[in-house]
C-alpha cells in the first residue's frame, strides 16, 4: 500500500523537448597533409582488407578532384572518394574494427610516407587543399546568404504599394485603411525622432 501511495504522490515526469537541430555549417578545409592521410588510408585498406574496400562505393572518385596537376600515378583507379564532394550524413554507428592494422601503426605508416613522398605527390596535395578552401569558402558564403534571406521580414504581396491602390479601388471593407510598407517605414522613423527629441529635453529639464 505504502508504494502504490508514493507512487500516486510522485511528482509528474517533465516532457523531454527534443533537441533543436544543429545549424548547417561548412565543413572546415583540410591541409594537404590530411587529403594525403585520407588518400593513403584507402591505399592501404585496399591491401590489408580488400574485401571491405571493395564493397564501398562513392558518387565521385580522387580522378575527377582537380585537373591541374595531374594526380599522381598511384592513386589512379583506386576507388578513393572526392574529398570536394561533401556528402551530410548522419554520424556512422559503432562497428567491429577488421583488426588488420591499429591506428597509431596506421598513423606512423602514412607519416613516413608523406616524408619520403616526391615533390609532385606534395604539389598535388597542395593544390587539392587550396581548392578544398575555395569550396569552403564558397559553401560558408552560400550558407550566409541563406541565412540572411530566412533573416529578412516577409511582406505579403497583398499589401505592397503597387497593390495598396488596386485593393483599395475594388472596394475592400470601407473604413478600413492598410497602411502600406513604405508608411510603416515612415511611422517608425518619426516614432524614433520623437523619442530622441524627448530624451534630449528631459536631459536639460
């Protein structure tokens, strides 16, 4: 009885609000050093786990990135995926690791590589990152313009000043008056001009 009672007593839950989605922003540009790490991981998952990389597929390849300059020979057809293609997908779940190769080897294999890389593997890479930063800068752009749009008051057609005549000359409710954009705009400045005559001369009172 005494736990069906402080049961019966107990405070009602709270409704758990969902979380307010993140706001769309552009992914960051990468250096030539992570473009080349994110080329080498794949080289490299393709020799210890063939079986996996074959099963990944990509809607753009590493070929098709830049054309100046010419990609190096050995990422050629390797199924490595356009890092300038940014594809929004939600986070990856939890999955069991192959085993094959541990992430600090992994690391320590693809930092030797990027010291004893030719000038042309390193030339590429750079210029991969300088076109990664002007898709960055051109997705962040394109992202504040939006915003800013969203940002703006919407105005109804029905009550713009080239149509203000036109609703008011088919006879609308008579005796009602809309005021137009450009009076509102009008009101509010002599509404501001005001306030500051007025707190001028209570300054001096």
């Amino acid at each position: 009885m005494e736990s069906s009672r402080g049961s019966a007593n107990a405070p009602p839950r709270k409704k758990v609000e969902p979380k307010p989605k993140k706001a769309h922003v552009a992914k960051k540009p990468r250096s030539p050093y992570i473009l080349f790490f994110q080329a080498e991981r794949h080289l490299i998952m393709n020799e210890v786990c063939p079986e996996v990389s074959s099963l990944v597929g990509h809607i753009s390849y590493l070929d098709d990135a830049i054309e100046h300059p010419e990609l190096p020979a050995r990422y050629r057809n390797a199924g490595i995926a356009n890092p300038l293609i940014v594809m929004r997908k939600e986070r990856r779940k939890h999955r069991k690791v192959h085993g094959k190769i541990g992430f600090i080897q992994l690391c320590r294999t693809i930092a030797d590589r990027w010291k004893t890389s030719e000038s042309e593997t390193k030339s590429y890479f750079k210029s991969l990152a300088m076109a990664d930063f002007l898709r960055f800068k051109k997705e962040e752009a394109s992202i504040s313009k939006k915003a800013e749009i969203d940002l703006r008051p919407h105005v109804h057609p029905s009550i713009s000043d080239t149509d203000f005549g036109n609703r008011t000359h088919n006879g609308e409710k008579a005796g009602f008056v809309q005021e137009t954009p450009s009076d509102m705009l009008a009101e509010l400045h002599q509404k501001k001009e005001t306030n500051r005559a007025t707190s001028k001369y209570h300054q001096y009172e």
